[in-house]
C-alpha cells in the first residue's frame, strides 16, 4: 500500500512538474468569442504577468494606489531585459500608451494585449525596438472597469460587458491631470516623470455623428503645443501617419468634433486643454493623441483598427526616433526664449482646410418617441464632400514669462502637486524681501453647475502691482527655467484655463475674513475722507456719473472702505507673486 502511494506520488508530481512548463495560453476572450467580448480587469494584470514570466523583454511593476484601493500597473517591453528607467530616459524613446480610463471603451485594452504578445513573439519586431520602449497601463480607470455592466453605453456596438466611466469616487480621470483629485492621478504623474515618453497614446472610442470611418485621431492641439514640435506633430507626424493606415486601406480622419449637427456642416478640432491627458503631457513636450473608434461600428472591427494605428504609431518612432528626441531637449530652451507665453487660445475662424469627408446623408425626420423631431443618418446613402476642418488656434492672452514664482507657504496641496510633477523648487530659510509683481483677481465667472468634483471659476483677469515684498521663511520660490516651465506657467497663472486658481485651489482669498458695522464705519469714513480729499473727490464723482451706484447708500460706504487701510489686504490677493 505504501508502495503504490509512493508512485502514485511520483506520477502526481511529474505531471505537476511538466504543467509548470507548459506554455500558458496567450488567447485572451476577445479572439475566444470573435471580438465579441473585452476582457476583465483581473483577467487583464493576469494576462501581462503570464507574459512577464515567460518574456524576459517584459516586466510588470506596481506604481501606486488608485482610488478603487488597486495598484496601477505598469508594463514595460524593453528589448534589452535591462528596465533601467535612468538609461531609458536618458538614451531611448518612449511610447506610453495608456488604456481604460474610460472602462466603456475598452478597445484599447483588447488591442494592446495582441499587439505586446504579438510583438515579444517575433524576434524581428524585437530588433526593431531596440531603441524605443513600450510602456503600457493596461487599465488606468481600475474602479470603473471593476464596476462592469452591459448598458450604460447605450449608443455602442459591444462588446457585451464593459466598465463605467467614472471612476471608483465617480471622476471623469480625463478631466483631472491637473486638479489631481484622484490617487489615479497622482499614480499617473509617478509613471509619467518617471519614464519621460516622447509619446503618449490613449485609447477612446467616441459618437457625436455617423459617418463611415471607423477610427479618427485626435492630436493634441498643434498650435498650443507650440514651436517646432507643434510644427512636426500638424506638419510630420500626422500626415504620415494617415498616409500609412491608407496603404493598409484604413480611412482615418480628424476627431469628429460635431453635437447635434451633421458633420458637412463643418468642425473644428477639439482643443485638449491641461486636464486633459494629452493636454497635460503636452506640458512636458510630449507628442501626445488619443485614438477615438466610432462607437457604432462593431467592437471587433474597433479593436482591430485600433491595433492598426498602434502599430503604425510605433513604427513611425522608430524611423523618427533621432528627430523627436532632438527637439524635445531643446523645447524648453526654446520656448523660454520667446519671453512670452500664451495661456488661452481661440479659433481662428478664418482659417481652414478642406477634408473629402466620407459621411452619411442626415435628415431631421420626426420621432416616434416624442413629438418633436430627431436626427436620422440614412446609411444607404453614403457621400464623399467637401467639408471645412478649422484647426487653428491663436493666442487670446499672453503673459511675459517671470524667471520665478514665489507661492506663500500653507499651500501644501499645491506643493503636492509640485512634487508629484518633479517641479523643482527651494524653501526660504530665512525672511527676506524680493522686488515682485503682487497679484488680485479683478474679476472672475463661476460655472452654476458642479464639474468634476469643483465649481470651476472661467474669464478670470489679474491686476498685478510691482513693489518690494517682504517674505518670511519658509515660502516657496519656484524658477521657471526647468523641464516643468510649462506646468508651472499653466498653473500658477491665474488667467490660464486650468489654472489652480480656476480649479478652486484659492477660494479662501475670495470671501472676506473682516468686515465693518456701518453705524461705526460712517464716523470713521467720515474723518477719514477729510483727511483724504483726493477719494473724496473720487466718491463724489462716481456718485455723479453712476446711476445705480448714486442710489446705493451702502455700496458708497463700501467704496471709501475698499479706498481705506481698514480693508484686508488678503481679500483677492493671490499668494502667488512673480519675480522678474
């Protein structure tokens, strides 16, 4: 009997041995149901960690927490097995492409599972990346794809289950890269600064119209990305590009940037400020798009042609990799050079070029659900037209670039944010006084409704003063002339759309901590504007030329306040202060 369980034992642990060895199956659910289903989050980290263990090429790591309480994974294909992020930096392109940050749309996570197991499994694609890094995160928005359902994207044609868009604390993460709400976020910066992609792709699929293309681009806007990358994204890297996917006769065309109107009509292109992921890795010289399937056209057809654009996007590094990493070390020099800075764009509708869009003909038919109408694209007639795309941005406000900011100390979220983005800066160690431009907000709108966790302030304009500022020990002095200028010119700049100003991070300077009782106030106005004719003059004039200002007993007592020592000087006052 002993016997017998020893060999039964031995048989056992054989058939154990030889199961360690096999290969493991590198199917993943998307070709198992013939495009008809994504895979899940856990089946996905599981999936690049099998790759992992049997390609030394790639490795996995774990970067951060998110806010689902899961690590964000990155994955990183390097041909030479050596992961060392400093020489990676330093002497090699790196493509970052990141996946599901929008869990609905999760043709990118599909994709990029084929092509990094199709890529390891052909020494000759190997060779070809031996100087361009691929850095993947397989599923950005962990909470929203943990969160699975089959119909909250009602327009899309599968796959059969898929994830929400917000995240594990309902955030929208592409409307967050510079807020940083979110753990997300600031795992997201951590894997940003830490492998400098000269590329970032993310992966979307969208509808705001029908039309015959399966697959659009969406480029981070050439003209605010500025200088000669902005001239080699628009100019280069674009076209050629598009030009590759029709030699594989895929169509493509500009992000489709239309609502409730027919694309013939005409569109711009989307303007990807610093929330956005593009926009924010712009602020760091990236060459950054999103790849937007058409949410109608079957997933399976999505996935493939999402595959397609990877693929090309890729080669294209490879055969530009010298030029890109060329003018991404001298963006900033280049930039600063200029003295000034723009830090809000508007269409210039004036400019334009023609597209031959491929489209289908669009009627207003009436509803059969309401009683009024709706709009109808009627896909047996198909067209090709001329449409007019406007992608040209210019500046409406620009700023002369100080060689540093100085911010008061008690900010520590914004010192957070700081560091997150490895913006270098030093702390005072003793008082001492700058001769500085100090800042109040003149005037600024609030959105009536709540986005994205904020009432967002717009139309925010700054009157500054140059004077000498005493600062105390343990302010932070920031200089702009580093690889983050553009981070800290887009942020600390009031006037800039997603400035931390804008996103909330000041509110405290907007409501008075100290006020006056009128019936006390009146005795002191009274005196003090005897001691002041010059304001007397200045009340007494505006009481004449102002009708509603004439009829308002309490807005006159307040404007002498405002004119008077007794008004707090922290009340609008920015504690940024910009040195020249």
């Amino acid at each position: 009997m002993a016997k017998n369980f020893s060999i039964l034992f031995l048989i056992c642990s054989f058939f154990a041995i030889n199961a360690q060895n096999l290969e493991p199956d590198f199917i993943i659910p998307f070709e198992k149901t013939n495009g008809t289903e994504t895979s899940t989050y856990f089946e996905t980290i599981d999936y690049y960690k099998s790759l992992a263990k049997k390609y030394p090429e790639i490795s996995i790591f774990e970067m951060g927490i998110t806010d689902s309480g899961f690590p964000l994974h990155l994955v990183i294909f390097d041909s030479s097995k050596k992961f060392d992020f400093k020489e990676i930096r330093e002497s090699k392109n790196v493509i970052l492409i990141n996946n599901g940050i929008h869990p609905g749309e999760p043709d990118g996570i599909d994709a990029t599972m084929l092509l990094l197991r199709d890529i390891v499994q052909n020494p000759n694609q190997i060779k070809q990346l031996e100087n361009t890094i691929l850095a993947i995160i397989p599923i950005y928005n962990i909470g929203g794809s943990l969160n699975r359902n089959s119909t909250s994207r009602v327009n899309q044609n599968g796959p059969a289950a898929y994830g929400f868009r917000g995240n594990a604390r309902n955030y929208d993460l592409n409307r967050d890269f510079i807020k940083a709400d979110t753990k997300n976020a600031k795992a997201f910066a951590q894997i940003f600064h830490l492998i400098n992609p000269a590329i970032f792709i993310e992966n979307h699929v969208s509808n705001g119209a029908d039309y015959q293309y399966g697959i659009t681009h969406l480029f981070t806007q050439h003209n605010k990305l500025g200088g000669e990358l902005g001239v080699f994204i628009e100019n280069e890297m674009r076209p050629q590009i598009e030009e590759s996917l029709l030699k594989k006769d895929i169509s493509i065309t500009p992000y489709v940037n239309v609502w409730g109107k027919t694309p013939e009509e005409g569109f711009s292109q989307y303007f990807d400020s610093p929330r956005y992921s593009s926009g924010y890795t712009t602020l760091f010289n990236t060459l950054g798009f999103m790849i937007e399937t058409h949410m109608l056209k079957p997933y399976k057809q999505r996935v493939e042609l999402t595959y397609s654009l990877l693929e090309i996007a890729i080669d294209f590094t490879i055969k530009n990799g010298t030029q890109i990493k060329e003018l991404r070390k001298h963006a900033v020099a280049k930039i600063l050079a200029k003295k000034t800075y723009p830090i809000a764009f508007e269409l210039d509708e004036n400019t334009f070029s023609i597209l031959q869009f491929k489209g289908y003909e669009g009627t207003l038919i009436n509803s059969k659900v309401t009683n009024g109408k709706r709009l109808f694209y009627d896909r047996t007639k198909p067209y090709i037209k001329p449409v007019k795309y406007y992608n040209e941005f210019i500046p409406s406000k620009e700023i002369t670039i100080p060689k540093a900011y100085i911010l008061k100390q008690g900010y520590w979220n914004i010192l957070e944010r700081l560091r997150d983005n490895t913006i270098e800066f030093t702390i005072l160690k003793k008082d001492s006084s700058f001769s500085a431009e100090e800042q109040h907000i003149k005037d600024y709108k609030t959105r009536t409704e709540a986005y994205e966790g904020h009432y967002q302030h717009y139309n925010t304009t700054v009157i500054s003063s140059k004077k000498t500022i005493a600062f105390n020990k343990g302010d932070i002095y920031i200089p702009v002339n580093q690889n983050g200028a553009r981070y800290i010119l887009e942020t600390l700049e009031a006037e800039a759309i997603d400035s931390f100003f804008n996103w909330n991070f000041f509110d405290a300077i907007l409501q008075q901590k100290e006020g006056y009782s009128a019936y006390v106030f009146e005795d002191i106005a009274e005196a003090f504007l005897k001691e002041n004719p010059t304001l007397k003059d200045s009340l007494d004039l505006k009481i004449e030329t102002d009708t509603s200002f004439a009829k308002n007993p309490r807005a006159q007592l307040d404007f002498v306040y405002k004119n008077s020592p007794y008004y707090e000087a922290a009340h609008l006052k920015l504690p940024i202060y910009k040195v020249y």
